[in-house]
C-alpha cells in the first residue's frame, strides 16, 4: 500500500509531524505514529485505510462549506493540516465487518421486547 504524499495528505501529516515539521504534543504524536503502524499492520486487526472516504470528507469542507462574515465572506473553508488530519482519520478508517454481522443483535443490547 502506497504510504502518504500529495495524495494522501493525511499520511503526509502523520510523517510531517513523526519528521518534526510541525509541532505537536505526545498525544497527537502518537496518533500520527499509530496512523503509519495501521497502514502496514491494521489489515491484521481488521482495519481498512480507504482513501477515497478519506478524500470525500475532506474535499465538503472547500467545495461545500463558505466563510461567512467580514473580509473572508464567501471564501472556501480551508481546514489546516491537523484538522484534516483528525477529518481524514475519521472518516478513512474503516473496520472490516465483524464475523457475527448480521445473525442478530446480541442479547441484553435493549432488543427485547415489551413482552420478553
């Protein structure tokens, strides 16, 4: 799997931040440094890194959502590295389906019924 650059500028953040490009706290650090991980081993706990998903969201923000008020009014709404960072990760990471999908709810989960 293709790991990051223009196309992915999510991964491209993760590596900026792990390259020291831009500053960041533990935290974020570790989100970024566990953003890479997944990329190479996620598959084995059943996660999906879809870019496509990934660069839907973060495409809304300029093609959709406008600036309103002042001297920006109108302007597209340009997220910056870290905020697309946080909207491609939310949106990019999936979980394959779970090996139960579709047998049912599992008992307890508020599925019963009045009468049951």
């Amino acid at each position: 799997m293709a790991r990051g650059g223009r196309a992915d500028p999510v991964t491209a953040y993760a590596k900026s931040v792990l390259a020291g490009r831009f500053v960041a706290g533990p935290h974020v650090r570790n989100a970024c440094a566990r953003h890479l991980r997944d990329l190479d081993d996620g598959a084995k706990r059943g996660l999906k890194w879809d870019l496509k998903a990934a660069r839907f969201a973060l495409g809304f923000f300029p093609d959709v959502l406008r600036l309103a008020g002042g001297q920006f009014e109108g302007l597209a709404f340009k997220l910056e590295p870290s905020q697309a960072f946080i909207v491609g990760s939310l949106f990019g990471w999936k979980r394959k389906a779970c090996p139960r999908a579709g047998q049912g709810p599992d008992p307890g989960n508020g599925t019963r019924t009045a009468d049951g």
